[in-house]
C-alpha cells in the first residue's frame, strides 16, 4: 500500500527518476532528495538504480515495480545495465541533458514535466512527435530534476529557438522498440547498444574514412553515421556483408600484406580494443569471418580476441613461404600454371590472394615431389622410356619447363606419376610360365619398332591387350603379346597411308 497520497501515475516513457522527481516536487516542493530521504530510502542506490532500491519506493508510492525497472538505469562500476542488457557509459544517462519544450509546455505546469526516456540516448537528437531538435542543456550532467535547470520561461524560450527535425528510420526503431513493439527477428536478438554502436561505426567509417575518430564529429554527424550504418545493418548478416565489401572497396590499403586494421581502420580496431567490455554482438564474428576469406591470415595469428585455427588464404609471400620457392620464380611459376597473370608486377603480384583449397594439391605435390632423375626409379622403367613419355606428354612435370627439352631444376608430382602406375595395375596378371609369347614393352618396341609412348598410350586405351607380371613392378612389370603389337603396328600404317 502507497504511503504517500495524492499519487499520480507513473508514465512509461519516462523514467524512474523522473517520476520520482514529480512526486517529491508535488509532495515537498524540493528536489528528490528530499523524497527519498522522507521515505528512508538510500539515496545513492535509488539514484543509481539498485533493482532493491527501484523495489522498494516502488511499493512506497504504490507504482508497478516491473515498470518502473524498466525506465531505470543501473550503474555499475564500469559499465550499466538497462532492461537486463549491458551497455557502456555514456550511452544512455537518466540524468537531464537534452529535453524537448514542446513535450514539456504539452505537460502543463511544471509539476508535470517529464524527463522522456528516448532524450537519454546519447545519439538521439530530435523529437519525432513534435519534428523539433532537443534543446541541450550545458553542465547538467549531475542533475536528475528538469526543474533544477529549466524554468518555464527557459522552456518557452527555448520552445521560440528549436530547429525542424525529421526522425531517421533507426530513431524510429529504438522508439518502437522502447514501446515493447515487435521486432525484426535479427534485430531483436541484440542489445540496443549492439545495433546502434555497429551502426555507427560503419556509418562513420563509410561517411569520413578509415581513420575517423567519433569523438571528432558532432551530435548531428554521429546520427547521421548511425543512419546510413543502420540501413546496411537493419538488413540483416547480408546487409553488415555488403558494408564491409563496401569499406573494403573504399580503403586506399591495396596490398596484401596492409592487414586489416590498414583495411577496415576504426571499425576493425574498435572490435580489437574498444569493445572488449561490452560486446559488440555478431559484427565481430562476421568480420572476422570476413577477413578470413579476403585477407590471408596464418594459422596461430590472432584476429580480433581469437586465435586464427585455421588459414583460409595465401599470398604469393606466404605460398612461396610454405613451399620454399622465392616470391618472383613462384609468381612465373603460377603464371605458367593459370594461377597468376603472365608479366604481373610486384604491386599486382601483392594483391593476388589463392584459398588454401585450390593450392593444397599443390602444396602436397611440392612437398613430395620426385626429381626427373628419380622418375626412372619410381615408375619401374629405363631412363630412355622416361625421356620418350615426358617428350610425348604422358607424363608431365609439376611446373612446367622452362623451355624446350629442359630438365633443369624438373620435378614431378608423386600423385601424376602414381596415377600412371595405377593404370599399369589394371592390367591383368599373367599365370604361371607364359614362355615367349609374352615380352615387355622395351623388347617389343625393340623387335616390332614402335615407340614406347605409342604402346604404351594402346595399352591404357584398351586397343591391345596387356598383362601384367607380379614378380616385376612399374611399367617393367607390362607386358604384351608379340603379334598384338605387330598387329597394332599394321593397322596404324594403313590408317597413316
């Protein structure tokens, strides 16, 4: 039961504190001070907005607990609480600052006026309902009572100098949302701070650049950068996507190895550093992951609070790094391969960047490479049929030659040479002693004068039969029959004729 009467209503948009302030202007003709201290209260906590304190001048005036805790705001040591969410200092303050005349010459006499909860937003500048800019108020950043810095004749003076305003969409958002109104799924599952700190990061940086600090731009500016930050965030993960592309477009940092606080400037270094004690929400995340897919970072770097597990990207720097090839032979190396631009310069050669899947492979076949001089040993066959199939193209080198016949500093994937091996596999094995009907590929080559790629290309490609002996392994396990292969031979001199 209220142990205070007459009562008036608590409104909920205003706040605790302001209601406070009514009643003990009605009830004591002073500040509410006064009040709390008739009603026993401890003053600093009610002030500061202890739920205990909310709780008790709550069952003391007779108002709903529940609403009056949600037009407080709790201060902590470091940081505040509003509505059960974290926000950081400065972002929203129930002491009076900015007010709207036309609200409060609405109100009536001054025992009326309300201190609106939307005026505590720091970025917050104009009134919607009235299209007028807030007044603001010097040195008030102590007070919690309109009427200890505003008179009626301040009220109407100021109603006589106000600006038009016209609310932006995100004003209209924070009121709704203030409201209780239903909500954008996506916009829903974060704090208040979380939507319009992000928003305005990425308006300031998209409208001033990089290296904007927001403490240099105005009141006005620093709406104006919520407003166009909001529009891109509103819509959604694709929405934040396509501001970061946008920021990235814009960043005069081309190269590779600029990194991302050179790319992405105070936004990237606000989610560093700045917003450690309050978080930031699912901007980090998605530009992180942004990062990682535009800019090569290494696995064990770290990235905005966390340890990069796993790289995503290479530069020609790091790939040449990984595979022990210096910067410009591997940059003609990748030209040759399709992979680079053929006569990139150094500066164009900085900004290509290869996902790590495309150059896996490459990377496993760097690592287990087998020199031309080992290939012989490798595939079972002579050093003459080894130059014969990398002449005529059967097997080829990981990078290519550098000219014609060169087999300089040559070497070959292990997979292309195993996967040459494997076809000799599929040939069927030969039982028992098959006497000499049965030759291999450099005696029948020998005897019927063909070349070994020749016989070897009409083996793979099923035109004649060949087997394969067990006690033997690579190509000098292959063998064919000898009238096969004069067969073979036979019929591609009348198709030649």
């Amino acid at each position: 039961m209220a142990v205070i009467s007459p009562n008036s209503p608590y409104e909920a948009s205003e706040t605790a504190l302001s209601y406070a302030a009514r009643l003990s202007f009605v009830h004591t003709g002073m500040t509410i001070r006064r009040l709390l201290e008739d009603l026993d209260l401890g003053r600093d906590r009610f002030l500061t907005g202890k739920p205990e304190a909310i709780e008790s001048f709550a069952a003391d005036v007779g108002a709903d607990p529940l609403q009056l805790s949600r037009g407080t705001v709790e201060l902590l040591s470091r940081y505040g609480r509003f509505r059960g969410e974290d926000i950081s200092t400065g972002f929203i303050s129930t002491k009076v600052r900015k007010f709207c005349p036309q609200c409060l010459m609405e109100d009536g006499a001054r025992e009326a006026w309300k201190h609106r909860l939307l005026w505590c937003f720091q970025h917050v500048d104009g009134c919607a309902v009235h299209g007028v800019r807030l007044a603001e108020l010097a040195g008030s950043e102590k007070v919690c009572d309109l009427r200890e810095v505003i008179e009626g004749r301040t009220a109407l003076e100021a109603l006589n100098t106000t600006e038009p305003f016209s609310a932006p969409d995100w004003q209209t958002w924070l009121s709704a949302r203030l409201e209780g109104a239903a909500d954008d799924p996506w916009l829903a599952d974060h704090t208040i701070e979380q939507v319009v700190a992000a928003s305005e990061m990425i308006g300031a940086v998209l409208g001033h650049g990089q290296q904007i600090r927001l403490r240099s731009l105005s009141r006005q500016e620093r709406s104006d950068a919520v407003e166009r930050g909001f529009s891109y965030y509103r819509e959604g993960q694709g929405g934040v996507m396509a501001a970061l592309d946008e920021i990235q477009a814009r960043s005069s940092a081309r190269a590779v190895q600029a990194g991302p606080l050179a790319v992405y400037g105070r936004l990237y270094d606000w989610l560093e550093g700045g917003a450690k004690l309050i978080d930031p929400g699912p901007i980090r995340p998605l530009l992180r992951d942004r990062i990682l897919s535009h800019i090569p970072m290494a696995k064990g770097e770290r990235l905005l609070g966390e340890e990069v597990t796993e790289r995503r990207l290479h530069s020609v720097v790091s790939l040449g790094e990984t595979l022990g090839i210096h910067r410009k032979r591997l940059t003609r190396l990748l030209a040759k391969l399709g992979l680079a631009p053929e006569g990139a310069s150094d500066a164009e050669t900085g900004l290509l960047t290869f996902p790590v899947g495309e150059v896996e492979e490459l990377q496993k076949d760097v690592a287990h490479a087998i020199p031309y001089e080992e290939v012989a040993n490798h595939l079972g066959a002579s050093i003459r049929q080894v130059q014969m199939l990398y002449g005529a193209g059967m097997i080829m080198p990981l990078f290519p030659p550098a000219g014609a016949g060169s087999v300089r500093r040559l070497v070959f994937a292990r997979r292309h040479l195993d996967a040459f091996l494997n076809q000799v596999s599929r040939a069927d094995v030969l039982d028992g002693d098959v006497g000499d009907d049965f030759v291999s590929i450099a005696v029948a080559c020998q005897r019927i004068g063909m070349m070994t790629p020749d016989l070897v290309d009409a083996v793979f490609t099923g035109r004649i039969q060949g087997w394969r002996d067990p006690s033997l392994s690579g190509l000098a396990a292959l063998k064919v029959r000898l009238d096969d292969v004069r067969s073979l031979k036979a019929a591609t001199e009348i198709r030649a004729a």
